[in-house]
C-alpha cells in the first residue's frame, strides 16, 4: 500500500493547522497516512559553524530516513509573518545540508500545501512561498490549499460545503497522483480545537 506523511509545521499545542491536516486526512482510504508533528522536533539552530563544530544532530538520520520512505506528503503550515514557521525552516535546512551529496530529500515525490489562518488570508503569502522553497528539496508540488477565516468556515461544528468542495478538490487532485485507487471526502464531523495527531514514535 501507498503511504503518505502528513507534516504538521506548527509547534504550537492547539494548532488550527494541525487541525486542518487532520479534518483533510481524516477520511483518506486506499493509503496509509501518518503524521510528522513539529512539537516533537527540536534541532540546534543551523548555520555552517554549527554543522563543522557539533557535526548533524544524531535524530536527523531518523527523520531523513523517515521523510524518505513515504510516497507523497501532506505539509500544513502556518504564516508567522508572511513565512514558514521559524522551527520548519530550521529543520529543512539541515535536511538540506545532509542530503547535499544524495538524492533531494522529496525525491520528485507530489506535495500538496496548506495553510489557514484566523483572517482572510489564509496563509496565502507563505503558500507561495512554500510553493519556490520545497521544490529546491526535491518536492514536486501538486496543489495547495488556503483556508481563510478559520473559525468562521466551521458552521455547527462542520467545514461549510463550499470549503469542503474546495480542500476535497485538492485532495482528489494530489490522490491521483499519488496512488489512484485512494479516495478522499472530508469527513463531516464536529470541530475540535485540541489537536489530535499525537504520533510521537514516528522518528
């Protein structure tokens, strides 16, 4: 079977992204899906001195052979700032730097973006972004996904139908690509704030 790593970018406990990866990952059938979670990952900020001094922090193996066996990834990721989160952009840069001399780290595999936020916005600035930073890592980006307005998409606990249509779209798209017998509807089901991914063995 196929499998795909959703990657949660927030490090905040009560993430509306993580959130969201999991409504969009919630009724996916025909792959196996799991979760990379920021709140588990913590590395030395990176810079080449760093890297010469203390050589690669010893989890970073894991993660980049982890990262590796997947077939496809779902990456959600909130805007500080009209940017990634500071935490995100560390660790892809010492993935980077270990995957120098190899293959890139997505290994041309298909990405699909997202992002929400609590205005309008959506974290649109940061998708595009994303969109020019993961393909220099090898990702080969399907789609992405901007969910503004968070908490009002959500009417008696539900995604309302014209941002369910929208996030099902995106993820038909990626699932094709992916792996074609794999189908995807949003489930409907009650909002909940506390996140729910806690995959903390992955890596």
């Amino acid at each position: 079977m196929k499998k795909i790593l959703a990657i949660s970018a927030s490090s905040h406990e009560l993430s509306i992204n993580r959130n969201l990866l999991e409504l969009a990952t919630s009724d996916i059938k025909g792959v196996a899906v799991d979760c990379l979670d920021m709140r588990y990952i913590s590395l030395p900020l990176y810079n080449a001195d760093n890297q010469r001094v203390l050589g690669f922090p010893e989890r970073l193996a894991g993660i980049k052979s982890t990262i590796r066996q997947y077939d496809g990834y779902i990456v959600a990721t909130p805007d500080h700032n009209g940017l990634m989160p500071a935490a995100f952009k560390n660790l892809l840069d010492w993935l980077a730097r270990a995957c120098k001399d190899e293959v890139a780290l997505f290994g041309n595999k298909p990405v699909l973006l997202m992002s929400t936020s609590r205005d309008k916005s959506g974290g649109a600035t940061n998708l595009s972004i994303m969109e020019k930073v993961l393909p220099l890592q090898g990702a080969k980006i399907i789609g992405s996904y901007s969910l503004g307005c968070y908490y009002d998409a959500f009417k008696d606990g539900k995604l309302n139908v014209s941002d369910q249509v929208k996030l099902d779209t995106e993820l038909s798209r990626f699932l094709r690509v992916v792996a074609p017998h794999a189908t995807s509807g949003v489930r409907q089901q009650p909002f909940n704030q506390k996140p729910v991914f806690e995959f903390k063995n992955l890596i």
